[in-house]
C-alpha cells in the first residue's frame, strides 16, 4: 500500500518544568497527543514513534514561564495519502451510490458511484448488497472485502479520503492477487513458447 513511510526525526521537545521529575513519560504523553492526527510539520498522520533523547541536560528557556528544551532522535510512521496513490482498506458498508471503507483502521474512505467503473454492477443476492463484475464472475466487492483503490483527494481536518475504482488495477485485493498470479503465469509460457520457436 502507498502512501505510508518511515521518517527520521530530529526534534526539539519544549517541557514544563513541573514535568521534570519523569522527563520520559511526559516526552512520550507530548507525542502521543500527535497520534492519529493530520500534523503539517510531517506532512502526514503520524501513526508510531520510537524516540531517543540525545541530551543528557536540558537547556532552559528565559521567559515568565521557564521551559526546558529537549533534543530528541524520533523514527515516525507517517500516513500521508495524495491523489492518484493506491490505497487498501476493509469494505464496512454499500449501498447502489456509495462503498464506505475503512483504511488502516482509523480513516474512513468513500468512493461514489460515479467513480466505480462501469465493469461494477450492484445487486443484492440472498439480501446481502455487493458489486459484481460483469466480465469476471468471481470479482465481487461486499461488506468485509478487502479493496485496493485511487485516492482522488484528502481531507486532513477529518482524515477522510475519496476514493476511485475507475483503474483496471483496482477492486477486491484477493481477485486481483490472483489475476495478476494468472497473468504472469500465463506470460512465462508464452515466453518459454516463444524461445522453442
């Protein structure tokens, strides 16, 4: 899946002295209150950390309320989704205009109806809603399948994604996994048969 990576970090942790007496734990409680929330400083979520404190003393800052400043070596796990990136997520709800997503747990994803391909068609079978592919029988999408799809755009005040399934390489993960095992199958023969001649 796109739109995940790994950064390296150098940062500096402003603390309240009162917080002194367990610098650790109130450095981890500042990072934690980061968790889960679009931050423009990393141009992404921030989904985990693993942080190290370089300074053995800390400096303090002049002022009314004196801080102490702390420099920290941080690796963060960043989410950070830009149109045209291929996304998964579990399939949670579907109706004939709309297939609700969820994407990594924490953000929501909607793809519309006029932004999945005409190959998709909704129908109920035994009250049960899906989107069925009319030129292969086994692709369906429904409640608990999980899909790959385009981001078209992002929402970074409530991290809410809208989503494609317009590209060939979009739908159920498992069909296309098997899709994609097929073909590659089917170009080695036709390589090998193709070297006999």
């Amino acid at each position: 899946m796109e739109g995940l990576s790994v950064a390296d970090a150098n940062l500096v942790m402003y603390l309240h002295p009162s917080k002194s007496r367990n610098v650790s734990q109130s450095i981890l409680r500042e990072l934690g209150s980061l968790l889960f929330k679009f931050n423009e400083t990393f141009d992404g979520v921030l989904l985990a950390y693993d942080v190290n404190i370089l300074d053995k003393q800390a400096k303090i800052l002049s002022g009314v309320h004196p801080y102490f400043g702390l420099r920290l070596k941080a690796n963060l796990l960043l989410f950070s989704p830009k149109p045209d990136m291929l996304l998964e997520g579990k399939v949670v709800k579907l109706s004939q205009e709309s297939i609700h997503v969820i994407v990594l747990g924490f953000s929501s994803a909607i793809i519309t109806a006029e932004n999945i391909r005409g190959e998709f068609k909704y129908r109920t079978k035994d009250t049960e809603e899906l989107f069925a592919s009319k030129s292969h029988k086994r692709h369906v999408i429904k409640v608990g399948t999980m899909i790959r799809f385009l981001v078209k755009s992002f929402d970074e005040e409530i991290l809410h994604i809208i989503g494609s399934l317009i590209s060939a390489h979009t739908g159920s993960i498992r069909w296309l996994d098997r899709h994609l095992e097929e073909d590659s199958k089917f170009d080695r023969s036709f390589n090998k048969l193709k070297s006999f001649i």
